[in-house]
C-alpha cells in the first residue's frame, strides 16, 4: 500500500524541558529521519545553548531557543510538541499544546490536583487535539508479553496485581539543588505516590480500566522519612544542610486501589532507600501467577502441588513464555535491532506517538488513561493525610461509555478492544 503524502511528511517537533530526560529523549528524536528539531525551550539558558550546539554539531540545523514554553507552543516553527520538562509544568503545558491545536506528547509523573486531571479531559475533549501521556514501560517487552498471557488465559481471572517505582534516588533528589532537579523540592514538600505511572499503566492494561473495568477507592500509607537525612549526614559532596532537612516525602508510601470487578491493586513507591532497581510486577489469578522479580510463571497448567515449595527451580522460566507470547511489535523490533532508551521503550513510545500522529490515529496511551495514572498522586496525598482512609477514584471519563472513545489500531495498539495486527 502507498504511504500517504501525511506520512510522509517531515514533522517540526517543539521540544519543552532539556534536564536529564530531555537530553536523552531529544537525542532519540534527534536521530529520525521523519522529524526536525525547530525549537527548544528551558527556564535555563545555559541548557537551551548546550542543545543547540549539540544539534548543530551532529550535522543538524540549529533550533530556535524559547525561555517561555506558550512562545514555542504558539511559534509558527513547531507542528508538534513534546513535553519533558519538570513535573509542576506538564499540565499547562498540555493544555496550552491541545489549545493551540498542536499534537502534544507528554513525559510520565503524577498531577497536583483533581483538577488537574478534569481539566486535561475537558480540554481534550473541547480541541480533540492529539495528546500522549509516553509511559514507556507500557511498551516494555515484560509487560506487553505478560498482558498477551493475560488475554489468552494464562492466569485464569487475575484478583490482585502488584508493582512499584522501586529505584534508589538518593543520590538524584540529594544533588537536586546542584543539579536543578525538581525531585528536590518535591520531596521537600509533599508526601504521596508522586511516580505511579510506570507500574500502573501496564496494570492498566491487564486489568482493563477504561475498557470494562475502573477504579473505585485509593488507600495510602505511608513511612516517616529517614532515607534521604541518613544519606545526607554520612556522604561527602552532599549539601550537609540535607541532613536535618525536614523532607515531607516518606521513604515509602504503599497504595491500595479496589475497582469495579473486586480486584485489588498494589503499588509502592520507594526511592529514598538503599536498594536494587525493580518495578516488581506480579499478577495473582485463579489459574497462574507472575513475578517479575525473578522472571517466573507459576500455572495449574505447568505446575503441580508438590512444585508449591520448589519455586526457585522456575525461575527465569519467563524466557520460554516470551518466545510464544512476546506480540508482534516486539519479534519485528528485535529482528531490526532495538534501539537504546531504557531496553528500547523510550524509543518505541515516541514511535507510537509520531505514528499516530502521521497516520491521524487515536492516540495509544489517551488523555483518559492519562487522567487516570496521574490522579493516583493528589488522591494518595488525600489518604496518607487521613492516616490512610479510602478515598474515592472519581470516574474522570465523565460517565462516557468506554466503547465510545476511540482507539489506537495496528502494532501500537494497547487497548484489548483495539484491533490488532495479525502475528
């Protein structure tokens, strides 16, 4: 089949925030072919230069520099934007992009408000304008492979799934004032599941929520903080102000979400302890259970009574189910060879978004699941203050029935009731 003239066409992206994840993922779209670099935006001077010149250096045209986000949002250089700025700046930075009617794609991290959350949906749903929460781990080759399992009946009916932004960053949030990290002031002031997307927008996806399924109540709890002061105290080059610095964030915060068809959900946050990395996905169900962990399936199919206290003989025997459960997305971009960021996720959600967007799809991860994922932060600030009382999660598709909304089709398709490309 011809590729359309829209497909073809060269976008002019706009990029918003060039701290860490910035750079990083302006370097991937830096490395297309379909996509020019025209702006870039940064309260920092000295970053906007630095990328300039960098982009200038690999051969391509120097991009216009803006201190003001709305400036590039409005500029006539930009068809597209792209949003990696601090936390504090990703919804009216949105906002500002469907309003001036340009496809906005999105970096991960909770919202401030409810309000935050309503007005992304009903501005989305005043300009219909493409927009594109990129959780990558969405896209991660675990995570979609224990979802097509999942689909085909491997767990039976799934009553509890657990996960977690588990990642020690310590060292980050103590070098936050040197290194203008926001994670700094955030954990200076506010206490709740501030980075719930990464765990959440696959559980998503394997429970069905705003497909058949949503959630109903949120339950937070969480620790003193002690990490981040101990940290401080014993290692050098730390600013030694840290060590009796009253941070409001704890050390971990533990979640419990209920939803409509009486599962639950677990997901914690712990960052500011010593650690290895994990998001620790594991799925409960009637017929089989996963754990990340250390990579193994447990199934009535494959296993027996007497295996019930020889488990460390499965694991790491996830790689069997891999080779017959991995989706189609996943066996094309191993055999073109991954590309880098975070395993290749970094690069297949930008791919989803710039396809999408040249092919005129709905968008893969929409502003709806993006409401959702982002409430979880200003709701588990709610119920640590009410010493973990429920609160309710409010239904932010506004009573819209979820066969309604549209769906992103072909390989970037998430969504079960999504068509699919055939393996």
């Amino acid at each position: 089949m011809e590729e359309t003239a829209a497909h073809n066409k060269k976008l002019r992206a706009g990029i918003i925030g060039l701290g860490c994840r910035g750079v990083s993922m302006t370097g991937l779209l830096a490395e297309r072919d379909d996509l020019d670099i025209t702006a870039v935006c940064d309260v920092y001077d000295d970053r906007i230069s630095m990328m300039q010149e960098k982009l200038a250096a690999d051969g391509r045209a120097r991009p216009v520099g803006f201190t003001d986000y709305n400036e590039l949002i409005s500029s006539p250089l930009t068809d597209v934007i792209f949003v990696f700025a601090a936390w504090e700046a990703h919804v009216p930075a949105v906002v500002a992009a469907m309003r001036a009617g340009k496809p906005v794609a999105f970096e991960v991290g909770g919202a401030y408000s409810l309000d935050d959350c309503r007005l992304l949906v009903s501005v989305w749903e005043e300009t219909h304008t493409p927009a594109m929460m990129l959780e990558n781990c969405m896209y991660g080759i675990r995570e979609m492979t224990v979802t097509e399992m999942a689909r085909d009946g491997i767990f039976g009916d799934i009553m509890h799934v657990d996960g977690g932004y588990m990642h020690d960053l310590r060292s980050e949030i103590a070098n936050g004032a040197k290194n203008r990290h926001y994670r700094l002031r955030n954990y200076l002031s506010r206490n709740c599941e501030n980075y719930p997307t990464h765990e959440l927008g696959p559980i998503c996806r394997l429970l069905g929520i705003n497909e058949d399924n949503r959630f109903l109540t949120l339950s937070s709890f969480s620790t003193a903080a002690r990490g981040l002061n101990d940290y401080a105290a014993r290692t050098p080059g730390i600013d030694p102000a840290l060590a009796d610095a009253h941070f409001a964030q704890g050390d971990v915060v533990t979640t419990i979400i209920t939803t409509a068809k009486g599962q639950t959900v677990k997901i914690t946050l712990d960052t500011t302890l010593a650690r290895p990395y994990s998001r620790g996905l594991t799925v409960h169900g009637t017929r089989g259970f996963f754990c990340e962990d250390n990579l193994s399936v447990y199934t009535d199919d494959t296993n027996s009574e007497a295996d019930h206290f020889r488990w460390r003989n499965f694991w790491g025997n996830f790689d069997g189910w891999i080779e017959k459960y991995q989706p189609k997305l996943w066996r094309d971009y191993t055999a073109a060879g991954i590309k880098k960021g975070h395993g290749g996720m970094d690069f297949l959600v930008l791919d989803a978004f710039i396809t999408s967007v040249k092919e005129d799809l709905p968008m893969p991860i929409d502003i709806y699941d993006a409401a959702v994922l982002m409430a979880v932060s200003p709701l588990s600030a709610l119920s640590v203050s009410k010493g973990g009382a429920p609160v309710a999660f409010p239904d932010l598709l506004n009573g819209r029935d979820p066969a309604s909304i549209p769906r992103c089709e072909g390989i970037y398709s998430l969504h079960r009731t999504a068509k699919k490309t055939n393996p």
